[in-house]
C-alpha cells in the first residue's frame, strides 16, 4: 500500500484543498499531519487568541476526517524531524504540503528538503492553496512583484482561476500511525472572551450567511464602524478553514457592486502576500525607507501604554483598541485609523503597533499585518505615504451618531453625538462626571512632530 502525508499548515479544511487532493491521488492512503512547533510558540506571533482558535480548527479538521474514514494525526516539535518521523513510520514515497510566504515557511521547506533526502521521499510544495492567485503568478515587466496595488488588482482579475475542489468523500489512514492528544480551547489560558469559533464548519457558515445577508450591502457599509458590515472572514481565511479561491468563485457568481467590492478586498490580500514572499524581510523592515527617527519606545512608554489600554482620550481610537483587547479583532476602519495615530500623531515605530496587534489578533496574519502597518505608516506600498488621518473626522465620518464609540467606551455611553466624539470640549463640571482622560497630544502638535520628521514641515 502506498502512502502519502499531507501537511497541513494554512490550510485546515477538506474543501478546495489541492495540497490534500494531490496527495490522495498520488497513494493508496495518506496521512494527515499537523505539527505544533515550539518555534512558532516561542515567536513574537504567537498569540493565546490564534492558539484558542486553532484548536477549534484542528478538532474540526479531525470531525471531518472521521466523517471521511480518516482522523487527524497531530504531533509536536521540530515540523521536519516531526514529518520524517512519521514518513518512517509509514513507509510513506511523497509529503505534500502547501507553499507559503514567510521567511518561516522558506526554511520550513528547506528543512523539509534535507530531513527527507536521507530517506528518498519526495517533498511535493504545491501553490494556490493558501491564496486565490499565487504569489509570483503575476508580475509586473521587469520586476518579480507588484509594489502598487492598482496595477496588481488589474492583472489579478485577469487571471484564470481554478475551479474549486469538492471535498474528498474518503480519506484513508493507515491505523498504525499514532497521535497526541488534540490540543482543546478550553487549555489555552488569556483567551479574549469574543474570539469566534474557528474551523472549517463555522466558516462555511459564516460564509454562507454573508452571501445570503451581508455582502449586497458590502459597497455601502464597509466602513460603517459601528454597523459591523463586513464579512469577518479573515480568521478562517488566516487559518485556510474557508478557500480564497472558492470565495472569489462564489462572489463573483453572486454578482454584483457588492461581491465586487468583497473580491477587491479579497485581492488585497493577496497583494501582501505576494509582496511579502518576494521580500520576506519586510515583516520586519522598511519597505521603503523614509528615514523615520522614531521616538523611542522607553520615551513614548506611556503614550504606547495609553494606545494599548485603550485610554488615549480620542474616543474613536480607544473604542476600537478596546474592540481589539476584547474580541481579538478590529474592525478594518479601526485599524486604519489606530494605526496612524500611533505612528503619526504619536510618531511611534509600526513594529511596536504591529507586534500588539499580532499579540491580539486572531487573524493576525505576517503578511496582512505588517505590510498593512507599513502602509498605513507610509514605509510600505502606499502611494501617499505622508498622510495623516484625524480621529476626530474619522469619527465624526464613519460614526456619525457615536454608537461604535458608546459600545466600547461605556464611561461615554451617555453622551451623544458630537460631544461623544470631542468630550474635551465639554465644560469642566461635564467634564468631572466622565472618568475619561485628556487627550494625549493635541492633534496639530501631533501632526507638526510627524511633518518635521519627515521634512515636510
Ligand atoms: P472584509 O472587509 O469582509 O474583507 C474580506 C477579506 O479580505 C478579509 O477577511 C481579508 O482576508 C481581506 N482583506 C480585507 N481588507 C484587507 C486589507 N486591507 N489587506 C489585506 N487583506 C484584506 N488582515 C488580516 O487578515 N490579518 C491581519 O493581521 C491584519 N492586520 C491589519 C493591520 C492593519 C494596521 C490594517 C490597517 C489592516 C489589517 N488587516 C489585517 C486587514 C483588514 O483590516 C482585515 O483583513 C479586515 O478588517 C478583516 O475583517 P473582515 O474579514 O470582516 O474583512
């Protein structure tokens, strides 16, 4: 009996799974492996919000499997002497595995390739699983990635994609093969008490109740804060649960301005990726160096401390930063607009922003979080890199009566608008009844810091 391994990495789900698809066509059985690496954990993206849901997709991998005949094998340690042991266990010819982006995903293969040359198995890295158009599939003339999304979008929605893989009806395991313990959500201790529930099942769901109610509106509402009128897909799509490919193809078959503005989106993601995978050192380094001095991180200590917590005394930043501590998600306008504040109005590094958000986020993703940090920052791909975005118009514009704000900062929720959104401006007896802080900065010295720094005050 021939025997294949599976991999499975960003790509936990049986539905359009090419990675799995080509390995149960190349043997007589297979073995679905998942591998815990300490390296991952002990990495600045480690985060208790992704490792709760997780284990949510892996006990759904494994309920699908069962349901297929199959099972998942789960093992811990150094992924490619984890994935050489079991191909001596199973006598298995081929592992198959998804390609990624990451300077992480880069050695993972490389180590791979050593760990099974000894035994003469073959390593099979297959593209198009973890994003609609694989990265390096379009470029532009003369380079090997696209630097300005514009460009990109265009040749992407030219590209043929495949059409979706049903799931496998059957997936057969050789019983010899033995398996930890699934790790459990309820071990995974600081979890933020709003994190979905992840897998495969829940995406599926989730995608078919956006395709029903939600995505014909998306042109409309995407920005509106407290309306909450996006897909939330991104979680399942960090994790693989739901497929790129399958999103696109069943958006563009609903039709419409809103699937068309979803797939846009859709194609964003993308565009990190693949700028990413052509420069893997930018997860960590300008992509475009605007030579920033920025303040450092022990004089800005309690301007970071009062972004984090939440308590900067914008009510539109602090709302979406508590949305974050809370849910392990923010809304994308909340991202945007944290995001500057910190790097702008406070004129502090984007790696810090970046890291907490990778601390928190359960879609926390290298390739979306830091290059979308970078954007925002103005080091990254976007073409106005020196632009400022005002919370108080942000707020005023996408929550205009303040309910995204009175959600989150209840110390304001009897406040309407636009004093919800400005309680400064308030008289000092007013003022005493909120236990809500001062503004940290005042937005034009803010704005004075970051133009001279970026000489263009
Ligand atoms: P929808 O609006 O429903 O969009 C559908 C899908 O398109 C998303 O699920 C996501 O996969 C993709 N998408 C949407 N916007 C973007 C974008 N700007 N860049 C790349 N992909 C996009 N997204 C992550 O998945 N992980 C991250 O770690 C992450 N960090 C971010 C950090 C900052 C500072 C900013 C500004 C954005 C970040 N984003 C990140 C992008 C975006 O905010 C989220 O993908 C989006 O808010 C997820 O919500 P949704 O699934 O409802 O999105």
């Amino acid at each position: 009996m021939s025997v294949s391994v599976v991999l499975f990495t960003s790509d936990l789900r049986l539905h359009d799974n090419p990675v799995l698809r080509a390995a149960l066509d190349s043997a007589d059985a297979v073995v679905p492996l998942f591998v815990r690496d300490p390296g991952v954990r002990a990495a600045a993206h480690h985060s208790a919000n992704r490792t709760a849901f997780l284990a949510d997709c892996l006990a759904d991998l494994d309920a699908r499997l069962r349901k297929a005949g199959g099972r998942l094998v789960v093992r811990s340690g150094e992924v490619a002497e984890q994935v050489a042991g079991v191909v001596t266990e199973s006598g298995a010819e081929q592992v198959h595995v998804a390609a990624g982006v990451s300077g992480y995903a880069h050695r993972r293969e490389r180590r791979l390739q050593r760990a099974l040359a000894p035994s003469g198995c073959r390593l099979r890295v297959h593209d198009g699983s973890v994003t609609a158009v694989p990265p390096g599939a379009v470029r532009p003339a003369g380079g090997e990635h696209f630097a300005v999304f514009t460009p990109y979008f265009r040749r992407w929605s030219q590209e043929h994609l495949r059409v979706p893989l049903g799931a496998p009806r059957t997936v057969p395991v050789p019983g010899s093969i033995g398996s930890l313990d699934l790790p459990r959500r309820s071990d995974v201790p600081g979890v933020s008490p709003g994190v979905p529930e992840g897998g495969e099942t829940a995406g599926r769901k989730r995608f078919a109740a956006w395709l029903r109610n939600g995505i014909d509106g998306y042109t409309d509402r995407h920005d509106d804060l407290a309306g909450d009128a996006t897909s939330r897909l991104s979680p399942y799509l960090h994790f693989g649960a739901v497929s790129p490919v399958e999103l696109v193809h069943r958006a563009r078959a609903h039709g419409g301005p809103g699937a068309e503005g979803f797939v846009r989106q859709l194609c964003w993601r993308d565009f990190h990726h693949q700028v990413l995978a052509g420069r893997p050192a930018a997860a960590a380094h300008d992509y475009r160096d605007r030579h920033d001095t920025w303040r450092s991180e022990r004089e800005a200590a309690d301007d970071i401390a009062a972004w984090k917590a939440g308590r900067t005394g914008y009510p539109i930043v602090d709302a979406a930063m508590r949305q974050l501590l809370h849910e392990g998600w923010m809304h994308n306008r909340g991202r945007l607009l944290t995001a500057s504040f910190l790097t702008k109005t406070l004129y502090v590094d984007w790696r810090v922003g970046a890291r907490h958000f990778l601390d928190l986020l359960v879609d926390g993703d290298l390739a979306n979080n830091q290059l979308n940090w970078q954007w925002v920052a103005g080091t990254g791909t976007d073409t106005r890199p020196n632009r400022v975005l005002n919370p108080v118009l942000q707020a005023k514009r996408f929550d205009p009566d303040g309910a995204y704000v009175r959600r989150w900062v209840p110390e304001l929720a009897g406040l309407g608008a636009p004093a919800v959104h400005q309680p400064w401006r308030l008289g000092a007896a007013d003022r005493a009844r909120y236990d809500y802080p001062e503004p940290l900065v005042d937005l034009a010295e803010g704005l004075a810091r970051f133009q001279r720094a970026r000489g263009k005050g």
